[in-house]
C-alpha cells in the first residue's frame, strides 16, 4: 500500500485546535440527518436498527406526579446518516498512516487506531455538487462524478481548497423509503469516481458526502467499488459521509457558500458513527 503522512491524532476529551473561517451571519439552517426509525432503508450489510420504549411514563412515579420514559437503542456505526472512520477500511491489514490494525483489532474494544475518536470536527465551508442539475436528468448507475464533471460543475463557482467539505446529490435520496430503489438492487449505484476523488483529495478537503448508501460509483451491482473508498480513508486520511439528505439545500438552490458543521458520537473503537450534520447559509 501506499503510505500517508496524514495520521490523526487522538484528541477525545480534549480541545481540537484547527483553522476554519467561521460564518459572521446566517439566515437559514439545513438540517441534512435521515430519521432513525425502526424500518428504515440500511444497507444489507450491517445490522438493523432497532428501538424499545423500556419505560413509558407511568410506569414509575415520582412524587408530585412526576414520571420518566426511557429507551433502548441498538444500531450500527453505519446507519442512517452517518461517518466512515479512517479505521473502516484497511489494505493489507493497514490502515491510513501504514498502521497495521490486523493485530490490534477485536470484538469488544474494536478498532484502538483510525477510530471515530480520531476525527476532527466536520466543519468547514460547505460546497453541493447537485448530480440532477448538472447531467440534467435523473442520476443512473451509469452516471459518476468524475474530474471531468467536477471541472465542469465548479466552472464559474467557487472551488473547493483546503478545509472544505464537499457534498454529492445523486437525487437518491427522494427513493429513500424504496430500498431496493435507493440502495440500487441488483443493479448499481451513481456516485464519486476514482478520478473525483483524486481532484478532490488534490485540493485538501477536510471531508466528504453523499446521499446515498454507499457514496462511490457502483457501475455494477455484482462488482465490488471500494477504490473511492480506499483513496479516501487509507490513501488520503479524508472521512466519507453518507446518506447525508441534501434535498432542501438542492432544492433553495444552496450550492456553496454555506458552512458545515458535524461530529461523530465518541465510540470507543468505532468504525463509523450515526451523525446530524448542520448547513448554515
């Protein structure tokens, strides 16, 4: 594999000391989670969802007619909207920075290195890559976000430079309660290209998403894509958001010049974890 010297630090319970322009003024805020909900659209590969209301009120009672309800919860680091830690994909046993996990890793304490706990906050200045507006049409699994469609899309617009995070709309995300529909079923998914990616990481983004399932271009169902995945998270040291809803910044036509703002939940050893990312514009 090819080595980074892009390794995080781990800062949990800490300060984070890192540079970023800070909005003076905002109007309007996105909220860009999917519910979580028992039902919901996963991906077939993790763990489903789940909800218990263990307490209603009523159950117990306080003095002066007070109750309490509570929940139990149980779900993946990789549902609803959430983030890929550095950790959640390795080449030859090795992480980003050339870390071998292999040895490290284990069922209870998960991943000590490349964990959700090593991310910086997600936030930056935010840009929208809008799929539907630039091909004109509605995204097939045919259709990716090269570097030759990303010259294009950003022609005219502000580019993305260091810090920024970069958002992609495949238009997916309207089918989200039609599973095989919005994860692409038996036959692939639109997304980042590994030339996309390449022009992105060459421009030092802080972070990237989409609203899909699984972020990169999926051409064919039966074919494993994880190259987008790899340049990424293990070449790159850059996390991956996905099923981020990016329907209401699309449809006010808020492409960039907003200011992003998300964090992972501190899972100890956590390979992804569910966020709610925020758009300010």
């Amino acid at each position: 594999m090819t080595a980074t010297s892009a390794v995080p630090v781990r800062w949990g319970g800490r300060s984070w000391e890192g540079a970023t322009t800070w909005p003076d003024r905002t109007s309007k805020a996105y909220d860009l989670a999917v519910r979580l909900e028992v039902g919901m659209t996963q991906h077939a590969a993790h763990e489903r969802y789940g909800y218990r209301l263990v307490q209603r009120h009523g159950d117990h009672n306080y003095p002066k007619g007070i109750s309490a309800a509570m929940e139990v919860m149980s779900m993946p680091g990789h549902c609803g909207t959430h983030v890929d830690s550095l950790g959640h994909i390795s080449v030859d046993g090795c992480i980003t920075g050339d870390r071998d996990i292999t040895s490290l890793q284990s069922e209870e304490e998960g991943v000590p290195i490349g964990s959700v706990e090593e991310l910086p906050p997600l936030v930056g200045t935010g840009h929208l890559v809008d799929g539907e507006e630039l091909f004109g049409r509605e995204m097939t699994n045919r259709d990716g976000f090269g570097a030759r469609e990303l010259e294009e899309w950003f022609a005219g617009r502000p580019e993305p430079g260091p810090g920024s995070v970069v958002l992609f709309r495949t238009g997916l995300m309207k089918y989200w309660d039609t599973p095989d529909r919005y994860l692409g079923t038996g036959v692939g998914l639109p997304g980042v290209s590994l030339s996309g990616a390449e022009w992105l990481s060459s421009r030092g983004v802080l972070a990237v998403g989409g609203d899909t399932a699984s972020f990169e271009h999926k051409p064919e169902w039966t074919v494993p894509a994880l190259d987008v995945h790899v340049h990424f998270l293990v070449r790159s040291a850059i996390p991956i958001m996905e099923s981020v809803y990016l329907e209401g910044l699309a449809s006010d036509g808020v492409y960039d010049g907003f200011f992003f703002v998300a964090t992972p939940l501190r899972i100890k050893g956590g390979t992804g974890s569910p966020i709610r990312p925020l758009a300010f514009a």
